[in-house]
C-alpha cells in the first residue's frame, strides 16, 4: 500500500530563509520505508492561522493519508503548532505523543516540556514532531511500525487489531 504524506515545517527562521530547514526534508526520507509518496512540503512561520490553513489544505484538498509536522511543540509563546492541530482535528490520539515523550526521557528529560502529538481529521493521520534532527529521526523511528496499521485503521479497514 502506497501512502501519500504531506510535510510541513514550522519555523519563523525557516520562513525568512534565516535557518536551513533540515527536518522537513529528512522526513521526506523518513516515510520512504513506509511507501509514503510525498504530495507536498511546505514551510510556514510560527503561526496559528498558517499553520491551520496549511493543515486543512493537506487534509481536505490533498486528501493526503498522512500529515508530518514538524517544529513549534515547545513551550515558548510563538510554539503554537499543537494548538492549530487541535483545532482541526475531530479525534486525538494521545498515545503518539505520550510514546514520543516517554521514549526521550532517559536521554533528555527536558522533553517532557514538549507538546508533540497526533489527532485525525477526516480520514488524515497527522502528527507534529519536534523540530530537532534527533528528536524527528528518533521519534519516527518509534512511530513507524504503528503507522500502517493507524493509517489502515482511519481508511476504514476492519479486520480484527490482533496483539503479537
């Protein structure tokens, strides 16, 4: 099964070409194990109204499968990616982020300030990373092997979720 993905970095330096994004363009490397086709990548600042209109755009006109974000999770007053997300989504899943921080802990514990997490709208997967390297390459590493069967899951399929 082929997934189509959409990518967006959320970066005010990004934006004004102050700060190469590098997040962005390594999850486009990322979801090629997941046979994810990348439909769109694009960067907008650390605004909430952007963000959203960019989140929608992917998710109701794309009609891509699944939605990376990354950047914006902290806690600083411009960090409004999760609030966006929330506002768009009909259901979330706590676990992502949950798992996200849980993992990074023992290595860093100030991770426990980020505010990463996932949520579905329509039939979208998206889930918002940190915007570090490390922390994308480290967390979608831990995502990835629930990822088909989550995105399977949101397109209706209804086979039985058996615990191996």
């Amino acid at each position: 099964m082929v997934y189509s993905v959409c990518i967006l970095t959320v970066s005010d330096k990004a934006t004004l070409g102050k700060r190469e994004d590098q997040t962005g363009p390594l999850l486009k490397q990322l979801v090629v194990p997941l046979r994810g086709n990348v439909l769109q990548y694009q960067i907008v600042p650390d605004e909430k109204e952007k963000i959203k209109k960019a989140l929608l755009l992917f998710c109701d006109q794309w009609n891509a499968d699944l939605v990376l974000t990354t950047g914006g999770t902290g806690v600083s007053p411009r960090d409004v990616t999760p609030d966006a997300t929330r506002e768009i989504i009909d259901r979330e899943i706590p676990g992502f982020g949950e798992v996200m921080r849980m993992s990074g802990f023992s290595k860093n514990p100030k991770v426990v300030i980020s505010r990463a997490m996932a949520g579905v709208r329509g039939k979208t997967l998206i889930i918002n990373f940190p915007g570090s390297v490390r922390a994308v390459q480290e967390n979608f590493a831990l995502l990835l092997p629930l990822l088909p069967h989550t995105l399977d899951k949101i397109r209706g399929d209804e086979t039985d979720c058996v615990l191996v």
